[in-house]
C-alpha cells in the first residue's frame, strides 16, 4: 500500500467522528487522498521494465554455386563456324557442335560421343575418321592408338599406361599453361610422370 494512502487513512483516523462528510474540509481532505493515490499509481507504472524490442534475424548466406560458371572450348575439323566457344558448365558435346553450326556438309559426327560433358579447355575434333592416328577421335583400342599430345582430351588421355583421372588433367593443364607440347620428352615435366611411367606412355603419344 502507497505511504500516502497510509498518510491519509491516519489522518481520518485522528479527525474521528468530528469529520461529517459535508463539511468543506472533509471534501478537501478526500480530495488531497485521491491525488495521492493517483500519484502513487502513476510511479508504480513508470517503475516497470519495458521490454527491449528483438534484434532483427542476421540474414542467412547463401553457399550455391553461381549459375555463371562456364566452360571454353576449341571446336575444329569438318564444322562451320570453327573457333574457340565460351558455354556454361555442364553442356554437352551436342552444345558445342550446335554454336559452332553444325557439321560441314558431307561430315559426320561419329567418332564423337555426343553426350559427353565439356571439359574446361579441350578441343573438339568434328568428322575426324576414327583410326590409330585420328587427332582427337573415340579411342576404341587403346593398345593401338597413338594420341596427339596437343590435340587429345583428358579422357583420351586416362587409357595411356598408368595414366589416371588427376594424371591426365595434370597433362592438358600443363599443356594449356605452356601453349601446347613442343616435344615428347616435354611429359617429363609433367608432375607424376617419373622415367619409368615415361617410357611406357611414350609409343603411345605424339605431337
């Protein structure tokens, strides 16, 4: 209970039965009460806590791969618009062979596989007859084919000896950093390549 409310209840006690209730001093009194009391209850109001609003959610970041990722490619051969092609990650062989025109009349696209994802920096070879010595055609017999180090795609180059999925994409980055192979004996450079996993690829390359 408010100490002036108390105040006020003390002081009617000790006016005791003179206090008449239409007496002008007994309306003041009341009066000066219900002041108090609203008083009091205006402090106890304003001595609640006010809750602090919640800080807005941090917003949630995102880890997609941009969708603008692409891939360039060298289309060549028996196509009509031959030339370097930037298309976006994912696309097919079909892609490419589509933007760069289509095949040359009379051609033919059967020594490629149409299906096969692009691969970053590859070459394309359009109507290339499949044979030992066809740059950039379908390895059908690999103990028999002779692959055109500058020419070859990395998937072509996983059938050489002991040449694996990171092998072969050391080989055509290292091809693509230095411009092409010069030689042969430049896969000595190429990290993983030691003397003896040299000669056996050897017969199997050329320039």
């Amino acid at each position: 209970m408010p100490p002036s409310f108390q105040a006020f209840r003390a002081a009617l006690a000790s006016q005791g039965p003179a206090l008449d209730a239409g007496k002008p001093g007994l309306r003041v009194l009341l009066a000066v009460g219900a002041l108090a009391v609203a008083v009091a209850g205006f402090f106890v109001w304003r001595s609640q806590p006010t809750p602090e609003p919640l800080p807005p959610p941090a917003p949630i970041s995102s880890s997609t791969p941009s969708p603008t990722a692409k891939v360039t490619v060298h289309v060549a051969g028996k196509i009509r618009k031959p030339g370097v092609y930037l298309l976006p990650a994912g696309a097919r062989v079909a892609d490419a062979v589509t933007v760069a025109g289509g095949v040359a009349r009379g051609a033919s696209t059967g020594s490629l596989n149409l299906a096969r994802r692009l691969i970053d920096g590859e070459q394309i070879v359009v109507g290339t007859p499949a044979g030992p010595a066809a740059p950039g055609s379908a390895v059908s017999d690999p103990a028999a084919t002779v692959l055109d180090l500058n020419s070859a795609t990395t998937e072509q180059l996983e059938q050489l000896p002991g040449v694996g999925e990171v092998l072969a994409a050391r080989i055509t980055e290292f091809r693509d950093s230095h411009g092409g192979f010069t030689s042969v004996e430049q896969l000595r450079e190429v990290s993983g390549i030691g003397p003896r996993k040299f000669d056996e690829i050897k017969p199997k390359v050329r320039v």
